[in-house]
C-alpha cells in the first residue's frame, strides 16, 4: 500500500509533467522547490538553479515537449522515500524541433521510439532535480545520423524489448 507521501510525490510529479505537456510554465515551476536542476544526460543540456531551469523549460521544453503524434508507454514506476524514477516508452515521428533530445537537428520525418529513465528527485513536497537517461544512439539510428551497422547499437527494437521482454535478445 503506498504512503501518504508517496501519493502526494506521484501527485506532484504528474502535475509537473502535464503542465510541461499542456505548455503550462507558471504551473510546471510551482511544482519545483527553490534550487532545482534538470538534467539530460545524453545531451547535457537542461539548466541549474529557478533561474536557469525556467529558461530552459521556456525555451526549450514546456509546450515544446514533443511532436503532436508522441506516445508515452509507462513501463514501471518505483517510489522511494525522496525519488520517483519512471520507465516510459516514448514514441513519435520527427516531424517537429525538439532541443532538449536533439539540440541542432532539423526534423527528419521519420519515427522514433525510445526507452527512458526519468529520476525525479524531491525535497519536501517540491522536485528538486531530474535526471533524464535514454539511448541517444538508438534515436540517432533511427532518424539516420548514424549508421548502426557494424556497431553495438540497435534502433527502435531496443524500446520494443523493454515492452516486451519475448523478443529474443540480439546474439
């Protein structure tokens, strides 16, 4: 049975991530505490303190999240007693900008899935950090920046596995 705490840390969480999908800035930074940082590991981009973390949701995320056709799959959820870390499936055609995951490449039109790790840190009832992982070779595979022949690199069907572990692993 899940805590008090743990439903008002989900709570918050779901309303973070529906203000950044609705383009809601005032609401996604009302759920953040007073000295946050987000984080995307693969490109390094995101920003430090309210300050930084505000612009780069303005400018880069908040309404900006994803192409209109994106699909998120929640994989699994784990709620501990200061962090949430989500497993989604996201997918959706390039047919849009999207900085925060591929800052400086022009939409390419093709389909992209990929699993993410989102780690979600609290402090309080506010979030103080997240930290976003996901194979960035795979989704560059997959709009054809790089050629995965020859390399340790599998496109979508690394995201399909995670939906369904009967797809037999790669020799």
């Amino acid at each position: 049975m899940a805590s008090e705490r743990h439903q008002q840390m989900v709570a918050q969480f779901e309303k973070h991530v529906g203000a950044e999908l609705e383009g809601d800035l005032d609401t996604t930074m009302a759920t953040m505490g007073a000295d946050p940082h987000l984080h995307n590991v693969p490109t390094m981009v995101g920003g430090n303190g309210r300050a930084g973390v505000r612009d780069f949701y303005r400018d880069h995320l908040v309404g900006k999240f994803f192409p209109p056709d994106v699909k998120m799959r929640s994989v699994s959820r784990t709620v501990g007693q200061d962090r949430i870390v989500d497993e989604v499936v996201i997918s959706f055609t390039h047919t849009t900008v999207i900085d925060w995951m591929l800052p400086g490449v022009a939409p390419t039109g093709k389909p992209v899935e990929v699993a993410f790790a989102v780690i979600v840190g609290f402090q309080g009832n506010k979030i103080a950090h997240e930290h976003i992982y996901w194979d960035q070779a795979s989704v560059l595979a997959q709009i054809g920046l790089i050629d995965p022949a020859g390399l340790p690199v599998v496109g979508a069907e690394g995201a399909r596995r995670v939906l369904n572990p009967q797809i037999p692993p790669r020799d």
